[in-house]
C-alpha cells in the first residue's frame, strides 16, 4: 500500500530517487508543473510531457469551485478530464482558500468561505478534502492545512501549526489507501525553528508517505527559507520523499535540493511564460523589451525546446507584444523545458556525484546574464 | 514564370485542380486559414499544417504595421518568421485600412491612414502594397483594391471599380514576377451584374495569374452572394485559380464551390474558435452551453482532431467557461480541422463526379442540427 520511494544515490544532503505511483515514476528531484483548473495554461498535456514532466500538480480549490469534483468524478476522474495519463498531485485547497477565497471563516471543524468566481458558500473539512481529492482520482493527495499568513508572531504561528496538526490527523482517518497512491503531511510552523521541529515530529507519529514543507515562499526572504528547511529535512525520515510547497526561482529549487528536498512545484514557470518572462542558463529575460524586436536568435542557444528551435526572439518579442495567443504558449515552453532541463541536471548530477561543480556553474552561468544586444 | 494550375477533374461548374507553387502544391478548392499577425491564432503552424491546410493567408495591413515590412524583411521573410514552410498568400491590406484604420483617404494614387494600434501615419500605394508584399516574401501577392462600402449606389461602385481597375495596372506595373509565385487581379463591383463583368474583361486585360473576387461577404445576403459569383465566373478564364475572398460559413463555401471558385480563406473557424463556437457536420455548437458541461461526448462523433479524440464536451465547456487558453487552442483546432476535411470531401466528390450528392448530404447532415442532450 501507499507510494514506494528509492533513493538510487546521494550527495552531501541532496537525493536523486524514483517514486513510484500506480500511473508511473517520478525521477527526483522533480518539479511539477501546475495545471491550475485542469490545463498547465496554454500548453496540451503531451506538449508538457515532452519538456520531461513526470508529475503534474493540480489545485483542489479551483476543481471543487469549477467543473466541480462531483462532476468530474463523473467523467470519469481528472486524468480522463484532462487527457494526463502520468501521475498528479492535488493540493488540499487550504493555501487558494487563504489567498483567493472571499468571507473565509477558521474553525476547529475546518473552513467555509465563499467562491472567488461566483460568491456561493463552501466548506473544506478534512473529511471533504479528502473526499474531494479521492473524486478527482489524485495519485498524491496532500492533507488538510491552514496556511498561515506571514509574517505572524510565534504564537499565532504555533495556535495555525497546532490546528494543521489535527487536521492532518483527521485527514489520515478519512483516507483510504491504495497501492501506488499516496497521502502526504505538511509541516507548518513558519520560520520558527522549534515549531518546525514539534510539526515535523508530530505528522511523523500520524504516519505519512512522504512529508511537505508548507507556508514557504510566502513573502520570507530566500537565506529565511533556506534556514528553515535546514532546520527541518533532519527531523524528516530519510527514506521518504521530500516536497517543498509553492517554491520557486530556479536558485531557490537548486539550494533547495541541496538541502535535501525531493519535490517542487510553481506557477512561475507558466505565469512568467504569459506574461513573457523566459528563464535560461543566464538568468531571466523579458521578452517585451524593444532591444529583442530585430533579434533573430533563439531565446538560449542551446536549448531544444520548440520555441528556441524554431522561433526567433523577435518572433518571440512580436507575438507578445501583439498578445498573440501562440506567445503565451512558446514562452510557457520554453520555461517548462527550462525548469525540467534544470531538474534533468540536477539528477544527474547527483548521480555523477558533482552537484557542488553542477551548482558553481549554475552560479556562474546565471550571473553572466542575458547574451548582449547585438 | 508564375503560377502554374492545372485541372483535374469538373463536375458541373466546379473544378478539382492543383495549384502549383514554389513553395509546395495547393489542392484546390482550397480553404486558406487566416494567420494575421504571423500566427493563426492559438495555433503551432506544424498542428495548422496538420489539419491539412496547404497555404496560410497572412494580412499585409497588420504585419506592415506590426512587426513592419522591412524588419521581416531583414529576419529573412515571413516564413521563416513565422516557422511556416508552406505557399502564403498575402492580401493587399486595402480592405483592413477600410475597416480597421482611422483618418484614412483615398486618392488616385493610393490610400493615408493611421494605425489603429498607436496613430502612426502610414500610406499604401499600388508601388508600396507590392513592395512590401515583396519583402514579406509572399508567394501570391494580392493587388492593391478599395473594397467598396456595402450597400452602396452603383454610381459609388462604378467609381470604386474604375479606381481599383487602375490600381491593379499599377500593381503589374510594379510587381516582380518569379517562378512559382503570382499576382491575383481583384474583381470588384459590388452586387451589379454588369460592373462585375467590366471589372473581370478589364482585369484579364492587364492580364493576372489568377482572379479573385472582393467585396463579397461584406453584408449582402448569400444569395446576393451566389448570384454575383454566378454572374462573375463565366467572365474569368477557365484555366486560372478563382479566389473569394473572405468567404465563408461552411454552406458559403459549398455553394461557391458548386458555383466555380477554388480557392476560400476567412477568420471563422479560427474567430469563433475562440468564442467557443464549433463547426460540425451537424451544424454549429455553441459549447458555452450549460448543456454541455456534463457530456463525455466529442464535440463530433466520428472526427479525427485532436479536440474531439483526446477529450469530452465537458472539458471544452469547462476551459472555454475558464477562459483556458487551451480552450482556444482545441477549439480552433476542431474548426480548422472540420474546414479541412470539408474541403477534401468536396474535392473527393469533384474527382468521383458525385458533387451533388456530396452537397445533399452536406445539407441534410447540417440540417440535423446538435445531438440531443444526454
């Protein structure tokens, strides 16, 4: 029962791994591309696929609000829905609720809030919650959390960590596990160290099949992150898959990996692809710029991705700038097949064990910046 | 020197034919996806050339003001701009600067404007529409014509014709010719029978490598429509491609077929993709509709497009109702994708001479209307 993790080799606190799920492994370090209401945006699933995605994230608050999980619980469940055969995470809801939700209410019993689409009333328990994820057919279902805002004194961290833990508690009862299928618990407690410890140890005597770290990349600078996941990772089990929630910048998922996580997911790679920010080896570029119109060269030399192989970057500048829909999707795979290619690195890299040369260079190259005009 | 074309089968007034480029075949009659800025919207142009389209028609009004003629130009044409291998036809940009640009005036020697997009003063001339169709590297180059407001008196077409007559000189005057590309004549003249004729004896005077027929689909009624196709063909020479501009709804198409054109480019398919509205053989389906947002169906039963293989009505009804980019993409793609294969049915029918019952079944599949709701 539940997800088989093996780790094939280390170095220092970095992992590489398989987790193995009843749709298929995932190679770690991975980053999961979040495909929001049923759809990575602007992108057909086997397009996301061929960037080397083994996994992709999928947001419980948006699903229950629109089509609905009862509905596509109908249709057959989400992989069906949305032509994704491959493995998917679902979040709980608990982070849109806080961030996007309108009249939201806290309760021991969980939280009601109204929908940001249409203001009808709906309540998350952790009984709903996993009820919900089982409708949708998650392969990684994530337990119940109060995401708590930040920044907050220690107290309120510790009252929002407390709950969490019950509720993760609560979650644990309700789900019925599977083989090849997983629930994870989050570790909250904010950028106290202490708090952190007691969540950890707290989900690890519920018993989870992996641990995630929640209520990052929430505003705290990255050397506050980067503490609090070396405060927590040596209170997680070593033998279990790691995931870092919402995070991030390519050198926030490097250092990260570094320090031992296993897991990520963001939107950035997408958002920044609509709004035509390309991640490359030399750090971002605007697309949008006036000095990219007469470019004829590709995004980043080397890359393979349609958008570098066929398309110039004035292409690239004229498409976003004329908000052509083809931008919104060139861009977006671009950043996919970035993050993935970064990913691809890193595992081999460990493997190789030289992630310290993979990272200098990482490094270097990312502080080179954007090629010169011409 | 030219284009060449070549008929292969008749059957009644329409013609099964193929028109030979230097940059590939076009089999006629042909349906034209519109790609106005240098994209069909939504669309990667491998997944257009996919659905069978041979030939893009790009909008000379929208690329000379956005990205500019002379910068593609200096990008190496827009084929390579644009990642498109296949033949282009660009239009002259006569009837966008009607409907799209501000302050325009019209003059013997060409037409001033300002651009719809930032105010820019901009001028096409009969010298200037063919130099810049020149640099986008066009393989059938349109001539410049004023497409007539509609209605209007016939005095106002007669003049409007007269003018666009001796534009059309000037274009051949102006124009380069090269192997395996062309110059197309406009006829113009409203609904009149007899400036119809005038305009097409006047244009095969100047002499063309194939005639299109402008200011249609303009307002008039389509049986305005076929009566002036009808009264127009017999004046074109028998050999050469016939082109109808910006035409139309599938049962446009048909008709016009039947009536002897070979040639079709217009926004729908792409347009109303977007909107959510679908071409099927049972007629148009507006998948914004509640009733769809349960429905495992395809869009059409037996379609082979990637919209209608890989996912339900449901899910389309969810995206477009998302606002999902990928609910444009499929959408489109299902629309160009059923232009096409209409279009190969009725060259299918035209070799087999089995036109009439093509266009039989054609109206009774259409006249069926959506499968009923589940």
């Amino acid at each position: 029962m539940g997800l088989e993790f093996k780790i094939e080799a280390t170095d220092g606190a970095a992992r590489r791994g398989v987790l193995e799920t009843a749709r298929g492994s995932i190679l770690t370090p991975a980053f999961m591309p979040v495909g929001t209401a049923a759809t990575v945006k602007a992108m057909l699933p086997q397009s996301v696929q061929e960037t080397g995605a083994d996994v992709l994230l999928c947001n419980t608050y948006h699903l229950m609000l629109r089509p609905g999980a009862e509905r596509i619980n109908d249709l057959g469940g989400l992989h069906k829905f949305m032509n994704w055969s491959g493995p998917i995470l679902t979040d709980s809801g608990g982070f849109q609720v806080m961030s996007l939700s309108n009249l939201r209410t806290v309760t021991e019993s969980g939280v009601t809030f109204r929908s940001h689409i249409d203001g009808s009333a709906h309540e998350l328990t952790p009984a709903r919650c996993m009820e919900i994820q089982q409708m949708l057919g998650s392969d990684i279902t994530m337990v119940l959390d109060e995401c708590t805002a930040f920044p907050a004194t220690v107290d309120e961290f510790e009252r929002s960590m407390e709950l969490s833990l019950r509720w993760a508690a609560a979650c644990k009862n309700e789900y019925t596990p599977s083989d090849g299928k997983g629930l994870l618990g989050i570790v909250q407690g904010g950028i106290d160290a202490t708090l952190r410890e007691r969540s950890a140890k707290g989900l690890i005597e519920i018993g989870f099949d992996g641990y995630a770290i929640g209520g990052l990349a929430v505003g705290e600078d990255q050397s506050q992150m980067f503490e609090t996941i070396s405060g927590t990772v040596p209170f997680l089990p070593k033998d279990q898959p790691r995931y870092l929630m919402g995070v991030g910048k390519p050198d926030d998922i490097v250092g990260a990996v570094r320090r031992g996580i296993d897991m990520f997911d963001c939107v950035l790679p997408t958002r920044s692809g609509r709004t035509g920010q390309a991640f490359t080896e030399r750090g971002t570029v605007n697309i949008r710029n006036a000095r990219h119109a007469d470019d004829p060269r590709p995004l980043q030399e080397n890359c393979s991705c349609p958008a570098c192989t066929d398309y110039s970057r004035a292409y690239l500048h004229h498409l976003v700038k004329s908000k052509e829909i083809l931008g919104a999707t060139l861009m977006t795979w671009h950043n996919l097949h970035y993050y993935q290619t970064l990913m691809a690195g890193l595992r081999q890299a460990i493997s190789a064990a030289k992630l310290d040369e993979f990272c200098e260079i990482f490094d270097e190259n990312q502080k080179l910046g954007n090629i010169p005009a011409q």
